[in-house]
C-alpha cells in the first residue's frame, strides 16, 4: 500500500482581484495562491500594479473586487490593523522606522501588540510587569543578532546605514511572530554583497522561523535565487506564473521587459 502525503491548504489565495482608481483599473483579475513556508514573488515592470496588490493584502487599500482569503479566512477589505493582528506583517519600498529611537527602541515599540499587562502593573512597576518588559528585551535583542545588528542596539535608526536600516526593519517584522512576512522591494539600495546576505537572510527566516514570504522585487538575481514560485504582472493583469527557471524563458516575460524588436 503506497502512503501519500496530503498537500497542505494554501496559507494565502488571491482570487479575481481587482483594484480601481476612478476610471483606472490598476489590479484587474489577480489570482495566485501561496503555501506555507514558501517564498513566492511579485515581479513586472514599473506600473504592473504589483504594490497596489500588495497594499489590497495588507489592509491599506480596500479591493474593489475578488477575494483574500488567509488561511481559509477572508481578510478583504480589513484594515491594516487587523490584518497585522492576523499575521501579516509588511515592509516597505521606503524604509519606515522610527529613526529617533534606537534599534532596541524600534523592536520593543514593535512588540506592543504582544502586551497583557494591565496598566496599573506599569504604574506600580509589579513584579510581572517588570518580568514581561524584560522578556521584550530579551526578544529584542535576539532578533538584533540574528540579523547581524547587536553592535548597533543603542544607535538611532536613522544613523545606521541604509543596509542596515533595512534590516532593522525586517527585525521589527519579524519579533511579531508573522505567519506572512510580506516585503516590497527589499533589495532597493543595496550593494551586491548586501543583496547576497539579504538571500541568505530570507532562506533562513523560512527555514529557522518557518515564515512565509511575500515578495516584490526588481533585482532579478534576487527574484530567480530565492524564489519557488513567481508571479509577473504587466499592467495591471498577471501574465505567467511559474517556477524561475521556465519565468526566465517565457517569452510574454521576455516581451514585457525588453519589448519587441
């Protein structure tokens, strides 16, 4: 008797998605779905409509159309907030921290949602509250290990270098314990090594942390090096989805990029 092992559902599915500005149909009928633990990723030319995808998932935009379904459960048209309360964490094209708080400061303001304790055990500084604050701490200052940044725990975000700062902020990300980590061009700004460390850095928040990754991104090396599955737009309309390898050699991605000759 031959065993099988069941595929699991889809942590995320997009289904007929659109998005309209007035008379502009920027999203028209996107449709995708992404497993647990894999790193999937959004590519087309400037305009394809691939951030506006990204804001329709993350609660910044409301769809005007289709479904977003997370874990079985549809998250359309929720705001940010309760979308961050489900999981879904998001970076963006410009880095977004804090920069007069240090790199500390950004992990711990970044774990608030986390909090249970009540008011009054801040106020009178109990023994539980003070436990919890140094458990944020604690938690802060792994992450900042882990991404290479312990060196820099009393520096102000804003005095890091960029490559740095963009690591800070996947950190902020990735102390709320996602489900799906979402980042808009994460390589932006980044010199080749830093781009190297950054693929590194993916593959192992999927296979340490087991997170599921969204991605944007320009940088073909990037996309091809660390992605399972890709997705390419063209404006506004998804026109092949694939592994990279057979991405790389459709010729609709070729004429989308390139043009005809």
């Amino acid at each position: 008797m031959t065993s099988t092992t069941a595929t699991p559902p889809p942590l995320l599915q997009v289904q007929d998605l659109c998005m309209r500005f007035g008379g502009l149909l920027a999203v028209d009928r996107v449709a995708f779905d992404v497993a647990p633990k894999e790193v999937f990723a959004i590519i087309g030319p400037n305009g394809a409509g691939k951030t506006t995808v990204f804001n329709c998932i993350s609660g910044f935009y409301q769809p005007s159309a289709g479904q977003i379904q997370l874990a079985g459960s549809s998250i359309a048209g929720h705001s940010s907030h309760q979308v961050a309360n489900q999981g879904v964490v998001r970076t963006f094209q410009n880095v977004r921290l804090f920069k007069a708080m240090t790199a500390l400061e950004n992990l711990l303001v970044a774990q608030h949602r986390q909090s249970n304790a009540p008011l009054l055990a801040g106020i009178f500084n109990t023994a539980s509250y003070r436990k919890s604050e140094a458990e944020k701490i604690e938690r802060a200052l792994k992450w900042l290990d882990v991404m290479g940044l312990r060196e820099f725990a009393n520096r102000e975000a804003g005095n890091l270098a960029y490559g740095h700062q963009r690591r800070l902020e996947i950190a902020r990300c990735m102390i709320t314990g996602p489900r799906l980590l979402m980042l808009d061009e994460p390589a932006a700004g980044l010199n080749p090594q830093e781009k190297k460390d950054l693929q590194q850095l993916i593959d192992q928040l999927r296979r340490d942390w087991g997170v599921t990754v969204l991605l944007i991104e320009h940088d073909m090396g990037l996309v091809m090096g660390v992605s399972e599955r890709i997705l390419v737009m063209e404006y506004g309309k998804p026109i092949a989805l694939g592994v990279p390898e057979a991405i790389r050699n459709d010729e609709r991605v070729i004429k989308a990029y390139l043009g005809e000759a």
